[in-house]
C-alpha cells in the first residue's frame, strides 16, 4: 500500500481553490491566497497539494504506530462523508455536535459512553419487564446518546489525532485538542485562523464534492497506515479473512456535473428569474437554500429536486415548470 494520490486538478475539479467572499476573510490567511476573481478569493493550489499529502503522511504514520484518529465535522454538508470515511479506514468521528470536554473531561464522556451501552443492553434484550413508556423513553434516550457518541464509543480513550473539517465552527474541538497537545489536521478556508493547526490545509470547507475529497484521500491514508502496521507485524492482509480494500479514486469529472448546496456564490450568482415560473419569491428560497446557480439546478437528480422541493417548500415547481431542462440549456448557453 502507499499514500493516496491526488492531483491538483481533482482539487480543481472539486472546486478546491473557492475561497470566500473577499470581505468575510482572516488576514492571517493572505499568504495562502492567490488572488481574488468576481469579489472571490482564490486559494492557491500550489501550496494546498504539499501541504495537504504532509497531512496525509501524518494520519497514515499515526495509524502505523497504532494510533487513533478522530474525524470531525458537524456542518450538514460534511456530516455524511465524515461519517462514511472514519467507518471505512476504521477511525472514530464526530458528526452531530461537539460535546463541551469531550476530549479534556473524557471521564465524563465515558460514563455517558457506558450509559449508552447499557441502554442499548436492556432494548436489545427486548426490554423485558418494562412498561411501553419505559422503553420508549429509553429508545429516545438511546438515539439521543447514539446520536452524540455514537462515532466514538470504541475509542476508549483520546485520539492521537484530529482530523476537522471547518476550523471555525469546530474551534472547541481544536481549543480541547491544543490543551492536550493532539496533533491537529485541518481544512483551512480564507476566512479561517491557520495559526494552532498541526497540518493546515488551504482549501474551500463548504463544497459537498471537495468535502468528499479529502474525507477520502485521509481514509485512504489511514488505511495505508494499517497495512504498514499489519506489515510491520508480520500480518499477511492478502490471507486475511477479510483484507483491507483500498477503493480506487476516481477523478470528480468523470462524473459529470453532481448537485450541491453553498454556502455562498461562487462568483456572481446567476439570474434564476430567466426560468419559467420563476418569481422573486422563489429565488429568495433557492438562494437561502444554497441554490444560486443554473448548473446547480441542471445538476439535479428527481430524488434531489423532490428533497429540495420539500424542504424550500416550492409546491413541486420545480419539476412542474421544468427547471431542470430550463437550467441545462442556460447552463450550457
């Protein structure tokens, strides 16, 4: 096995170098910015790759001595990759919401990791001897703890590593971390402070398929850091039982077009109204929703625009005046 490989183009691809709006920025991120293109700033690339493989070196030689990585990331957009990465490299995650001490008070944690074990202990036992009510509270209070913990009940101890997606909003996570001198890898956007990241990595922390990238590039890299260990143990992983299955990478646009919401334009939004039926109302919704561009909508799968539909309440406008089709030809125009 060896480090995954990336290249600057998927990151391209992957709309990587998107920084934010040229007003929301840290001044302390202006030595990894390369400019700014329609009020947008843009990341530089050519510093993002080398930083990002040393940040992969180190996950792969954490897990290679036996060390734990904790994955986190608790904004919608990057809750199901993280979660699906740290299963699959056999890592823990935190996806829902950081627990105030949920590294410096681990004690604490703990009981409430036990709690949930005993919990689940009495529901799967069928719940013997317990009225209806009783294990309907204990079902809430299950999921609740599940919820919460659910990514790190067999961590049995702090990690020796982070892994975070959005330093700003995890700034707990990091504080907690810096506190017991854990190493610290992170995504770092133009309006994030670099300063106290272990192995920052100057990239856009808001596209869904970007998110995707790196949660895969570091899974990938844990994995690697297995196989060194079970290598160096004399292990045979291709006479396993169940080997370790590096999954391949394959490049964003061979994939076409994939569907995601934003947090901001990228560059300037475009006019939504040139679809039929499109009313200033309807726009507002899209907009407040992550939606402001024509490939966006073009992008659209019939599971997507039935979610979006439902949750901007758009009374199935969407498939009715044909936005799809609408946004297609204007995305290519």
């Amino acid at each position: 096995m060896a480090l995954p490989d990336f290249s600057m183009r998927q990151l391209l691809e992957a709309g990587a170098h998107f920084g934010h709006q040229a007003h929301r920025w840290n001044p302390k991120m202006s030595p990894f910015i390369f400019g700014v293109r329609n009020n947008i700033h843009i990341l530089d690339l050519s510093q993002s790759v080398p930083m990002l493989h040393r940040a992969l070196q180190a996950v792969s030689d954490t897990v290679a001595r036996g060390g734990r990585v904790l994955f986190v990331g608790t904004k919608r957009q990057a809750q199901d990759a993280i979660a699906d990465a740290a299963k699959r490299s056999a890592q823990y995650y935190v996806n829902s919401r950081w627990l105030g001490g949920m590294l410096t008070n681990w004690k604490t944690i703990s009981a409430s990791i036990q709690r949930l074990r005993k919990v689940e202990e009495l529901l799967n036992g069928g719940g013997t001897g317990l009225t209806k009510k009783e294990r309907l509270m204990l079902s809430r209070e299950r999921d609740k703890l599940e919820k919460a913990l659910g990514g790190i009940k067999d961590m049995g101890g702090t990690p020796d590593m982070i892994f975070v997606i959005d330093t700003n909003k995890e700034q707990l996570a990091i504080k907690e971390a810096q506190r017991l001198g854990i190493p610290v890898a992170a995504i770092v956007d133009s309006n994030s402070d670099p300063d106290g990241i272990t192995f920052p990595v100057p990239a856009n922390d808001d596209a869904g398929r970007a998110i995707q990238l790196y949660c895969d590039l570091i899974a990938r890299s844990a994995i690697d850091g297995i196989g060194r260990a079970s290598g160096d143990q004399g292990i045979d992983l291709g006479a396993s039982a169940a080997p370790v299955v590096e999954e391949a990478l394959e490049p964003a646009a061979a994939e076409g077009q994939v569907f995601e919401t934003l947090t901001t334009p990228r560059g300037a939004p475009d006019d939504l109204t040139k679809l039929s039926g499109m009313g200033p109302d309807a726009v507002q919704k899209l907009n407040d929703g992550g939606v402001f561009h024509f490939w966006q909508i073009a992008a659209m799968t019939p599971a997507e625009v039935s979610k979006i539909d439902h949750d901007l309440k758009l009374g199935g406008k969407i498939e009715r005046e044909g936005w799809v089709a609408q946004a297609r030809d204007l995305a290519d125009a």
